[in-house]
C-alpha cells in the first residue's frame, strides 16, 4: 500500500520512488487539481512529494492527513537534483512522520507542525 503520492510537478521515472510505497499522480490521473490530489491523499493517508507551494499553505490550515514534503531545490539539472534527494531522502521520510511539512532545501531540511 503507497505511502507517498509523488506530485505531477516530479519526474515519473526516478529511481527514488520506484516500489510499493510510491504512487505518482500520472498512474492516478494526471488531470487531478490540486485539490483533487489533496483530497485523495487524504482519504489514502498519502504524503504529498511536491515543488508546488500550494500543497504547503494547505497543510498548514489544517491537520494531517495528508502530509507534505515540499522539495525546494529550484532549477537544477536532475543529476544534481538526485543527488541531493538520495543523501537526504530517508531523513525527508522520517521527519515526514512527525512533521505535517517537510521543506527540502538545498542546505537544509526543515520540519514544521
């Protein structure tokens, strides 16, 4: 059963989140609002992976599920965007289970809530 719903706004093909515990919202429907992605991840118990800020300023306004981790890394090639996400990726996923956000910078992990 997934545990994280990986936002259109990702890479599909990214080895990060291949397996059981991912599912990306293209296998859902890649058409989804924002709010359609929220409300089914909350109804699955979903953690939003995303770089849309919306999701953000959602879960603030209100309490988990879903939660969020909000990758801020900017424009950047997707060598280097993996590379940061695989030396902190299973701390993003820990902190995301006592955090309702997760922000992913390129220096820093912040968890809020």
């Amino acid at each position: 059963m997934p545990k994280y719903l990986i936002d259109a706004n990702l890479p599909y093909y990214f080895s990060l989140w291949r397996g059981d515990d991912y599912v990306h919202v293209f296998d859902l429907n890649d058409e989804w609002t924002d709010q359609e992605i929220w409300e089914y991840a909350r109804q699955h118990s979903l953690t939003i992976v995303t770089k849309d800020t919306d999701f953000s300023h959602m879960v603030m306004l209100q309490e988990p599920p879903p939660r969020v981790i909000h990758i801020r890394l900017g424009n950047m090639k997707m060598r280097e965007f993996f590379k940061i996400l695989s030396r902190v990726w299973e701390e993003c996923c820990e902190m995301s289970q006592q955090y309702k956000l997760v922000r992913v910078f390129p220096d820093r992990i912040e968890g809020i809530g």
